[in-house]
C-alpha cells in the first residue's frame, strides 16, 4: 500500500508538469498573438478584448514541443475550429479512415482478379 508521503510527492510532481506546461503554452501564445492578427485561421472571425481568449493556438504538426519562434508551426484558431481540427484526428484513429490532408493508403491490397485473365485464357 502506498504511504501518504508518496502520494503526495506524486501531487507535487504532477502540479509542477502542469505549471510548465501553463508556462510554455503562455509563451508561444503570447508569440503567435503578436506576430498574427487575432482571427481565426479556420472560420475567419476576429476575436479582441476579452473575447480574444478564445483564441488558440494549434500546432500544424501536432507537436506543441515544436515552437519555432517564427512562427511557422502554428495557427490562431478558435476554441470550436480547435476542437475540431483534433476531432477530425481522434475520429480518424478511432475508424482507421486516413487523417484528412495525410497520406492515403489503399483499403485492400488484395485483388481476387488477378489471375483472371490467365484462367480464361487457359479454358479456351
């Protein structure tokens, strides 16, 4: 049985990783507010005042570890075309459909008909 001291050392560590967490994410946001306007990539509304913190930022590849500072990774978008560039994502991992915008792979590489051709020639 785990002692309290433990636990609580486990509540430490978990509340330290999400501060910086907190801390990274308020940085680049505070980076992608100033180099781009503050409009939704996705549906084109402007966002200002206190509105302006439904303003996100996604990371195109995904990897909210890579902020270049120019910028090139990101895109302002708002909370619900946030939500749903990374439900697009989750769907797709959960039906094995191929990501939107990513590579697609065939279906099926089996071909019941390949030997067709030789066999109808044989019979006749």
């Amino acid at each position: 049985m785990p002692s309290d001291n433990s636990s609580d050392s486990d509540r430490q560590f978990i509340a330290q990783l999400r501060r910086e967490k907190e801390q990274r994410m308020k940085g680049y946001r505070e980076q992608a507010l100033k180099l781009f306007p503050p409009i939704c990539g996705r549906c084109g509304r402007e966002f200002e005042g206190k509105r302006l913190r439904e303003l996100t930022v996604h990371h195109k590849d995904h990897n909210h570890d890579n902020n270049p500072p120019d910028g090139s990774n990101w895109e302002l978008l708002c909370l619900y075309c946030h939500d749903n560039e990374h439900s697009r994502y989750s769907v797709a991992d959960w039906s094995d459909d191929p990501i939107p915008g990513g590579p697609q792979t065939p279906v099926s590489t089996y071909n019941p008909f390949a030997g067709l051709g030789d066999l109808l020639k044989k019979k006749g």
